[in-house]
C-alpha cells in the first residue's frame, strides 16, 4: 500500500467538520512553480565575450 492511499484511507475515516481544515492545509502546502527567467549569457564581459570559441577550440 502506498503513501497517498494510506492518506486517502486516514481522510476517509474524518469526520465531516475536520475536512475543511484538511482541505485548508492541503492548499497551504501546494508547491507553486516559479517561472525562472533565462539568464543570457552572452556579452557579460567574461574573458570569453571577445573570442571566437569556435576558432580557439580548433587550434
């Protein structure tokens, strides 16, 4: 038996006043997913920003 259906049995057995509370809980705990932006990474005056790699990596 998993976790999840052991936590759906352990629901089942609440009393209806509690499944609120429950249902308040559950929403506090939901993970929300950041959007995290793309850090360009090109031209941030590295030693690398002037140099073609292509030609270095060829010699």
């Amino acid at each position: 038996m998993t976790i999840k259906e052991k936590i759906k049995e352990e629901i089942d057995l609440l009393p209806d006043e509690l499944l609120d509370q429950v249902q308040e809980y559950l929403n506090s705990i939901k993970v929300s997913r950041i959007k995290r932006e793309k850090t360009h990474t090109l031209h941030l005056k590295g030693q690398y920003d002037s140099m073609n790699l292509r030609q270095k990596a060829y010699e």
